[in-house]
C-alpha cells in the first residue's frame, strides 16, 4: 500500500504496527503470487492452502479464542484490509476461520473450545457459518431451520443458504430454532461436524467473484447434545455478538479493495499519456483521485474507530460497527468504479486488478448486513439515543 500513514493514528499500538509489517511481508510473499483470476476449478485448493499458509505464520490465532479471553478487533480489521489489498480470497479465507468459529470462541464451553479451536487456529479444520436461509436472509429471526430434542441430542431439519466454505468446512456453527414459537428468543446455535448424519451439501453457488459457496441441507441429522452453545434460546444473542465483532473487519475488507483501487489509478494515471500528457495532469483525474483518497481515509477513521472502542471498552458496538461497515463498503464501491472509468477500456478487461476489484467488492454491500440493514440499524440506536436524551 502506498498511503501508510493510518498506521500511526492513536487507534493502535506498537503491536499492531508490528503485526502490519509482518502482514504485509507475509501478503507480498505468500499471497501476491497467488493472486488471479480464480475460477471454481482451483477455489477449494487455493482456499486450504491460504488456511494452511496463515495457519503457518500464526494468524488464525488471532481470529479464534481458544482460552475464552477477548480478540483483538483491530488485529483482525488490519490483517483483513491488508490481505483484501492483495487478494480477496485470502481475506475470505482468513476471516471465515474466525467467523465460523466465533460462537465458540464468544459463547462456547471450555470442552468445546478444546475440541476446536486449536485444530481452526492451526488450520487442520476449516470453519463456516450456518445463519442464512433460502427464504430468511436479512431477516434472520425468520428462520425455520429446526433442532428438536431427540434422546440424548438433537436432530437438526431444514436448509441453509449462500454459506461460505460450504463443502471444504470441517465444522459448522448452525442456528437452528428449538422454540418455533419464540421467534427470535426460540433460536440457537449448534455445532455440526461434516461428516454427522444427514448433513450435506446441497449444492455449490457460483458467484461474479468466486468464492467456495453452497446450500446446506439437515435431514434428521443427529448431534450430541454437547454441541449445544451456549443454552436453548441463546442463539439470536450469539449471532449479534458475533457480528459485532466481525462487522467492522468487511469494512476493514472494503479499505483493502479500495486502497488497491486507488493505487492502481495512481500508477495508471502517471503511466497513461492523454493528448500528450499523463492523464494525472488533468483537473478531471486530479478531482477524481483527490475524491477517492478523501473517502478511504474517511471510511478508515470509521472502521478503526469501531474496532478501538470494541477492544478498548468491550462494550457492544453495534451502532459504531454498523457505520464503519456501510459506509466503507459504499465507499469502496464508489472508490473501485472511478478506478475502472480512469483505466478506460482497459478497465474492463477480464483479469485486469481494478475489473478484478469490480467483482470482488460487490459482495460486500450485502454479507453480515446489507446497507439498507444497516441504515436502519444506525436510525434505530440514533433514535434511542435522543429518546434517551429528552
């Protein structure tokens, strides 16, 4: 990255400018070679050997708690924008080990995160998350996954959709409703293992920005009931809290993405000679990148904010998480398409890291709330705050 200079805001310690270095040493090394333009054929390899090359410099560890003690949210945000700088499935691959296995780390027994974490930190098991359904997105206290008692277990029935690490995840965390009645107070979280009976996968989804992608399916499959996390009920405030940790870090994704885009748009803009001069010469390109590099900053100082205030306070961040992740994924949205209209034609084509950054960063504005979720979010709590306030 060419603009270095957050690093040095008050957000951070020295730790985590030491762990930047050492990110960004490990992106250049490992990921950039790596970097492409994916396909479905080679994904399932590409994301063990991200998992198992992350795995080797120790920074799954810092994504799960295997001890129960709290992660580290700006650790998390600067090794996600770091990776996604390079290459968006790396970030993918990173994030998911600590998203998947977040409901244990937060909320799990000792016993559970004994028999997990350590195998997701060191990379010898892959984790996913089990929320969405076919029918039950967005809204997610509409989900109609069941788990009902059955002996000594549970026995899980219904489907989930648009999962990450579908078909390459050792264990999954599934939220199921054990109370249908309840809505979202009836909701809770299971662990299940890939090879439990009547699990599946269903199917694999591809996507504009390859990612390993599936529909799950539960046909009386039966766990033990020590794959319970967190008591009945429990579920819908283990997913909240999950994403609390992890809303802030798709923006810390986006900033990656969007500082990529900038610098290409830099190179490019020096490089191109328009009318027998750089492109970088002319107002139009000068406002354009002077727009872009206003933003990113802006989106940083929101995404940093969060992941400070989370590790700093340990109090629940969701309306600050909630800005950092809409706003930095509009940005990013916006900072990628000025990138591609700069490159002109050139833009466009196939493989091209700014035509690249195009398809990858869409996701974004959707997964672990959409911005239309989180504007709502941010005016429920605004709301709160001045009702508060009278």
């Amino acid at each position: 990255m060419a603009d270095l200079s957050f690093l040095d805001w008050p957000f951070f310690d020295d730790r985590h400018r030491a762990l930047a270095e050492r990110a960004r040493s490990f992106a250049a090394s490992r990921v950039a070679p790596l970097a492409g333009n994916h396909t479905e054929a080679d994904l399932d390899d590409l994301c063990r050997g991200f998992v198992k090359a992350l795995a080797e410099e120790d920074f799954l560890s810092l994504s799960v708690s295997a001890d129960g003690s709290a992660l580290d949210v700006r650790a998390i945000c600067l090794i996600r924008e770091i990776l996604g700088y390079h290459d968006g499935l790396a970030d993918f691959s990173f994030v998911m080990q600590g998203l998947g296995a977040g409901p244990i780390s937060l909320f799990g027994s000792d016993g559970q995160r004994a028999r997990y974490l350590p195998e997701i930190a060191a990379g010898r098991r892959i984790a996913a998350l089990g929320m969405s359904e076919p029918n039950a997105g967005s809204d997610f206290a509409g989900i109609t996954t069941t788990a009902v008692r059955d002996g000594n277990g549970y026995r899980l029935d219904g489907e989930k959709m648009w999962i990450s690490n579908a078909g390459i995840a050792d264990v999954y965390t599934v939220f199921a409703k054990t109370d249908p009645a309840a809505g979202a107070k009836g909701i809770s979280a299971f662990i299940v293992e890939a090879d439990d009976p009547g699990f599946s996968v269903a199917e694999r989804i591809p996507l504009i920005a390859p990612h390993p992608l599936g529909r799950l399916a539960f046909e009386n499959c039966c766990i033990p009931a020590d794959r319970l996390i967190g008591g009945e009920g429990a579920g819908f405030r283990i997913a909240m809290s999950n994403l609390d940790i992890f809303r802030s870090s798709v923006g810390a994704a986006a900033l990656g993405f969007a500082r990529r885009a900038l610098d290409e748009a830099c190179r490019w803009s020096n490089e191109r000679q328009v009318f027998g001069s750089p492109l970088a010469s002319f107002q139009t390109t000068q406002g354009k990148l002077g727009q872009m590099a206003t933003e990113i900053d802006a989106a940083a100082l929101l995404v940093y904010r969060a992941a400070w205030l989370k590790d700093t306070a340990g109090v629940r961040v969701t309306r600050e998480a909630s800005m950092a992740k809409m706003y930095a994924t509009e940005m990013a949205q916006k900072v990628i398409d000025e990138a591609v209209q700069l490159h002109g034609g050139y833009g466009l084509v196939l493989g091209a890291p700014v035509e690249k950054l195009y398809r990858e960063v869409r996701a974004l504005r959707i997964y672990e709330g959409t911005t239309e979720i989180n504007r709502m979010v941010i005016a429920g709590q605004t709301l709160a705050r001045f009702a508060e306030g009278q």
